[in-house]
C-alpha cells in the first residue's frame, strides 16, 4: 500500500513538470506485484494523457545491409562478427518508393530508410537517399525519416531540405555502459549527430536497446540522458540474441522486465512518443499487448532491421481487439 502510493506521488510530480529523480527510476525497476501494477497504471495515465488512446505505427526499410565498419556488439551487420546477415547495396530508388508506399497503404505514421555503415557516403548513394525522401514526402501520405549513421552538419541540412521529417539515431545504452557495447566510435560522435539533426530542423527520434549487460541503474541513467537531450520520439529495443556476435546467446529479460523499462521511460519523457521496436515478440512473448498499458504509444509493424517481425495481420487484430485508434499519417 505505502509503495502504491510512491507510484501515485510520482505520477504527480512528473504531471507536475519534475522528472524522477534517479532513486524513483530504480524504485520502478525493482517494483513486483501490485507496486508495479500501481506504476503501470501511472504510466498508463500520462500515455492517455499525451496521446489518448491513440497509437502510431512505423515501418523501415533496410535499404542497405552489412559490412559496417562499426562493432556494436548487439549487431548482425557489423563486420567485425561472422553472422548469417544478409549484405547488399543500398537498394534501387523504386524498390523503397515501393516499401513506403506498402507502409502508408497499412497504416503507419513513419517510414523509415535505414542503411548500415557508421556515417553516410556522399556522392552517388547519399542523393539516391535524398531523391527517394523528396519522392515520399511529394507521393505519399507518411513522414520519412532516415537513419544513416553519424552525420555532418552539411548532411544533416540536406536531409532537412530534401523534406525528412525525422532523423533516427538510438545512443543504444547509458554512457557509462557504451564502452562495454561498442569501441570503435563515442558516445560524443553520438549525441553530436543528435545535436546536428536538431539544428537543421529535423525531429530526432533516439532510443536504445536493452538486455544488453547493463545494469538496473545505466537503465535509469540512459533514460535521464534521453530526457534532458529532449528527443522528440524513443524507440525502445529488447536483445534477440544473433548467432556470431558476442551476445549470442544472452538472454537476460524476462516479459516483465521489458515492461518496467517502457514504463521507466513513460515516467521519464512523458509527453513524447516511444515505440516499442526491435525484439518484442523474442522478449514480450505473451505479453505484448501490455505495452500500451506500460505507457507505450507506438509500435513497429512488419519487419525489424535483421530479424522478422509477426505478421501484421496478427498486430492489426491485437490494436482493434485493445480498441485503440491507429493516429493519422502526418
Ligand atoms: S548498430 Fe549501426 S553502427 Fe553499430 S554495427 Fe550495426 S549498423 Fe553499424
């Protein structure tokens, strides 16, 4: 009882305009039972109160796959690791006219052009990009977004002209846990591509991924990072372990867990949009549909980046059976 009513406090305190402060982020983490049933429901309150009961949808594409020179340790297309990804170049312009016209017919809000690699090649690929966002934004009623890499301030300023409403950047973990994820660029290059993408205009949408090692508190202390980065949308990831990288076969969240870090975030950004992406059925399992109560507001349909997503048919049903409205394209 007294525990339910920290959740109660805290649900108030942040309608106040104060976020949680470290010790409250660990205190959701560590809640059990009716605790966390009260933090749920808190979550789910300022969700309903940011977005009623709406949800937005996005959809990538992977316009460009393997062979990146970075080692994120998570990551079936780096080259440092030997993993059964698929490697090709960035796809032909009609092929990801197609995929964003597929996602704008099904629903989704964003439609995102995603390309492995640590930063963007200028010349002949980079204006392929530009060519398609300007196509999307003329021909369909979805928001491109991109995710490229790392960018330069010049890159960043074309992207913004060109019409890409979101630049999609994840920092995949806390600071003090990055070291241990990847070595060969910073979590500065990071939150610096962040801080370009802003300045030119563009939304960014940054998130992470989590099953990683981390701890309890890196989780509290990424999602302060992202909160006072003030990130207009959060993709939350849960680990699906890839055979040939060093994580194989790390599998440290339960459904629960995964719940309690959306709900963490919800405390912590609770105006902004996050989306539960990448690994959702490997980690939810049962529990998907929960989400929404943990204080989601969006999801990922169709296919991740590496791995498969269910069949959208099966997503479709649970949101109409959850009677909650799929937001508009914007
Ligand atoms: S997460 Fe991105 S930067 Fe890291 S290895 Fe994979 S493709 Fe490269």
């Amino acid at each position: 009882m007294i525990k339910a009513s920290l959740a109660a406090e805290l649900t108030e305190q942040v309608l106040a305009g104060k976020p949680p402060s470290r010790e409250q982020g660990v205190a959701i983490l560590m809640s059990r039972g009716a605790q966390y049933t009260a933090y749920m429901a808190g979550a789910h309150g300022l969700k309903e109160k940011a977005f009623d009961s709406n949800i937005r949808l996005c959809s990538i594409i992977n316009a460009k796959s393997g062979r990146c020179q970075e080692n994120c340790a998570f990551c079936a297309q780096s080259a440092h690791f030997a993993t059964q990804s698929p490697t090709f170049p960035l796809k032909s312009l009609d092929e990801i006219l197609l995929g964003a016209k597929q996602a704008a017919a099904e629903g989704s809000h964003c439609f995102g052009i995603v390309t492995s690699g640590s930063k963007p090649k200028d010349g002949e690929e980079f204006q392929r990009i530009l060519h398609a966002i300007r196509d999307i934004r003329s021909q369909y009623s979805i928001a491109p977004s991109a995710s490229l890499g790392m960018l330069t301030d010049d890159q960043a300023q074309a992207l913004a002209d060109a019409g890409c409403v979101t630049y999609h950047h994840n920092l995949e973990t806390a600071r003090s846990y990055f070291p241990e994820i990847c070595t060969t660029h910073s979590y500065d290059q990071d939150i610096q591509t962040v801080i370009s993408a802003k300045k030119a205009g563009m939304k960014v949408c940054c998130g992470g991924i989590f099953g990683l090692g981390e701890s309890i508190a890196q989780r509290v202390e990424f999602a302060e990072t992202l909160q006072q980065l003030d990130v207009d949308s959060v993709p939350l990831n849960f680990l699906s372990p890839i055979p040939g990288t060093p994580l194989e076969g790390r599998s440290e969240l339960k459904p629960m867990d995964c719940l309690r870090i959306i709900t963490l975030f919800r405390f912590f950004l609770p105006g902004k949009p996050i989306s539960v992406c990448g690994g959702r059925e490997h980690n939810l399992r049962d529990l998907q549909a929960m989400m929404f109560m943990a204080g989601a507001s969006g999801t990922m349909i169709g296919n991740y980046l590496t791995t498969t997503g269910r069949s959208k048919e099966r997503d479709l049903q649970m949101f109409d059976d959850l009677e909650v409205q799929i937001d508009d394209c914007v």
